[in-house]
C-alpha cells in the first residue's frame, strides 16, 4: 500500500491488493519490496 501512495494518493486510497508480476502472485501490503521486482497494483476509485 505504501507504493501505491508514493505513486499517487487516490491510488493509496483504493488501494485492494498487489500482485507480484513475474509468479502471478497476491502479495500483502506489508510485503517489502526488493530489488528487481515488478508489482502490478490493484485499486479502485473511492466513493464520494
């Protein structure tokens, strides 16, 4: 999640889940990132 707000807010914000891109793999917002690895993020826009 922290990655998704770096990028931009309303990204953090709809944040749902990542997936690791090379294993197809769901990964939690506590995973750390390493070197290397390519993250596809998931979110959706918040309801006002």
């Amino acid at each position: 999640r922290q990655l998704a707000y770096i990028i931009h807010t309303e990204l953090g914000e709809g944040f749902i889940y990542a997936t690791e891109a090379r294993e197809k793999k769901r990964i939690g917002e506590d995973y750390t990132l390493k070197d290397r690895d390519v993250i596809s993020i998931t979110s959706a826009k918040k309801r006002a």
